[in-house]
C-alpha cells in the first residue's frame, strides 16, 4: 500500500543522522538527493500519486507532503549540527597557552614541624598527637605544677570551662600535656614526640601570638641518663641548624623536669661572633628541656624508682624564624602570598 510506504519512509527520516563518516556535507547531500532529488524517493511517489484512485487522493497527498516537509526539516536540522561545530572549532585556538593554575604549596611551619619529626624519627621516634583542649590534670597536675603556678590563671590560659568544684577544661597551653596522656597509656620504653597547636592568652605582637606551635620530645626507660638527654640535643642541633652548630645548657626550672635546662645553639647567623640577631652574645635560645621529675612518672603510673626519662620542648614559630630569619610572628598567621611564596621551594 502507497500509504503505509509513505509512513515508513517518514519514520526513517524521523530516524536518520549523519556523521558516520568525517565528511557530514557530503552525508547531507546524499541524503537529499536521496529524498528530493529529481530521481528521488519522493518525486517517485508523486509519479504514483497520479494513479491513486479519487477517493484516496486526499489522504495520500497530505501524507506526501508530510514527508516532504520531514526530508527538508532534517536537512536543515543537519546543517545546523554542522554549522555549530564548526563555530565551535573556529573560535578555539589550540595552540594557545593553558591557564595558569596555581599550585599550593606547605606552609613554612609544617614543613618546620617536619623536620624536626624527621630528625626525631631517625633516632627512633614516633609521633604522638592528642587533645587541643585538655583537662587541668593533664595539663598542671600531672606535671607537677603547683597550685598557685602562673600559668593556672586566667591572666595567661584559656580556660573552657572553669567553675568552682568541676574539673576545669582549658585550651592545651603546651604539648606537655601529651607525655601525660602517652605515659597514662603506654609502658616505657616510650620514646615519643608530640607535635602541635598550643594557645596562650597573649595580645599579638611581633614577638607573641595567641595560637602558636609546639614539638615536645619524651624518653622513658630504665637508665636513661642526663648524657642521653645531651647527645639527643646535639644530634638535633646539628642536624636542624648544620654540621658546625654549639650548643650550651643553662640550668632553669620547669615544674615537670628536675634538673631543668635551656638550650642555646651558637648563632647560625654570625657563626657566634655577635649581631643583632643573638644581640651580640653569639648565642640564641632553642628549647626547654630536662629529666623527668620522679612525681611526674609516679603521677602518670611509671614506677620512677624503676624508670627515668628525659623530656625537652621547642616552639616551632621561633625555629623557623631562627632558620629562615623570619622577624615578626603575626607573618605566619596571615596568609599574605608574598610571604608563603618565599618558602615555596621547601619540600
Ligand atoms: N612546656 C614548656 C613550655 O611550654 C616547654 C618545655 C620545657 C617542655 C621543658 C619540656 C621540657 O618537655 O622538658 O614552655
């Protein structure tokens, strides 16, 4: 039947796409030619169309032209497909340059901290990490601090919570507080470092910052002695500030440490001779350090009849701004690209 030919054929072209091949203009053309051209599909059913009987002509013709207006609807549909590709490839230049995309890269503090966990780690060190907000016992108690001790005051912590007769929650002002919790939960021998945030309420200034970082080092088993503490710090000073480095200790207190000291290294800067970096005494302040008090193991479960240990902190803003000479603390909270850039090199 011519009708259901016709149907079909309108189906196909419904159907039909091109780019089967690169070369879609010449898909198109054959495509036309196919339905419109002289010899094409649809002047063969008019042709057909003069011998339909009368009483069909109405319903046949209206088909035709159904398809007729099918075939040239898809070839400008075709065309368009065509059209807007080839826009697309016009204005896309493929030799130009990509964007730039910036690369982040560490901050000048962690890779400090790094570092110093690196150094650590190659004399058997594991890190540890634990709580920023920490109870009185871990943070004073334990470590042996007296009751009337400045640092309990409000004047220099953060206290979270502090009321009459419940336990008082603070902002961690030292990792300290860390040797506690690892000795609590471990059996010596304990050889760990303790990286971290610490908080102080300080006003900001160029020397002090409220948020700043600590790396705390822990030793306990039987007979660690004052010279392991020693070598330990020379080992680190050699390897943090270079070959050549000196280092002195002067005697100081720490409530959780007896006997307590300083370290000073011999000015990287002016190789010891004196500048206004160590103010002309050729030597500048590093880290606390010490033997851990008999109290503090006792207070953390560790027999200190059995066991000694030694214990040492350092601020991890005053080693970057020793090594990288960095003058004003307030320079690494603020995120000032100039700034971090200078550091983008470090790995
Ligand atoms: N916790 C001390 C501070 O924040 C630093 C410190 C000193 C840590 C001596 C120690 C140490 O482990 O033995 O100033």
């Amino acid at each position: 039947m011519l009708i259901n030919q016709i149907e079909d054929f309108i189906r196909d072209i419904q159907l039909a796409s091109v780019g089967k091949s690169s070369d879609k203009a010449a898909e198109i053309e054959q495509f036309r030619i196919k339905y419109l051209g002289k010899k094409g599909v649809i002047s063969d059913l008019f042709e057909q169309f003069k011998t339909v009987p009368n009483e069909q002509k109405k319903e046949i013709g209206q088909a035709l032209n159904r398809l007729k207006t099918a075939a040239q609807a898809k070839i400008e549909e075709f065309k368009q497909s065509i059209d807007s590709i080839e826009q697309k490839s016009d204005s896309m230049d493929l030799t130009m340059p990509t964007d730039y995309s910036e690369i982040g890269s560490r901050h000048v503090l962690s890779v400090v901290m790094n570092e110093i966990i690196d150094i650590f780690s190659r004399i058997g060190f594991t890190v540890a990490e634990s709580v920023e907000i920490e109870d009185d016992w871990h943070l004073f108690s334990a470590l042996n601090f007296p009751h009337d001790h400045p640092a309990r005051d409000m004047q220099d912590t953060f206290f979270v919570e502090k009321e009459e007769g419940k336990q008082e929650v603070a902002l961690r002002t030292h990792t300290s507080s860390v040797q506690v919790r690892v000795m609590e939960n471990n059996k010596p021998p304990i050889r760990i470092i303790a990286p971290g945030r610490v908080f102080r309420n300080e006003a900001i200034s160029a020397r002090a910052h409220c948020i700043f970082h600590q790396v705390e080092a822990l030793y306990v088993d039987k007979k660690v002695s004052f010279a392991d503490l020693k070598q330990t710090l020379l080992y680190f000073a050699k390897e943090m500030f270079g070959e050549k480095t000196q280092i002195r200790l002067r005697p100081s207190y720490f409530p959780f440490t007896e006997p307590s000291a300083e370290m000073d290294i011999s000015c990287n800067i002016c190789g010891g001779k004196g500048c206004n970096i160590c103010k002309g005494t050729g030597w500048l302040e590093i880290l606390g350090c010490g033997m851990v008090d008999p109290n503090v193991l006792d207070a953390c479960g560790i027999d200190s009849k059995e066991y000694s240990g030694f214990a040492l902190g350092m601020g991890v803003e005053r080693m970057a701004m020793l090594k990288y000479q960095i003058r004003d603390l307030r320079l690494y909270f603020e995120n000032d690209l100039r700034f971090l850039r200078q550091f983008d090199a470090l790995v």
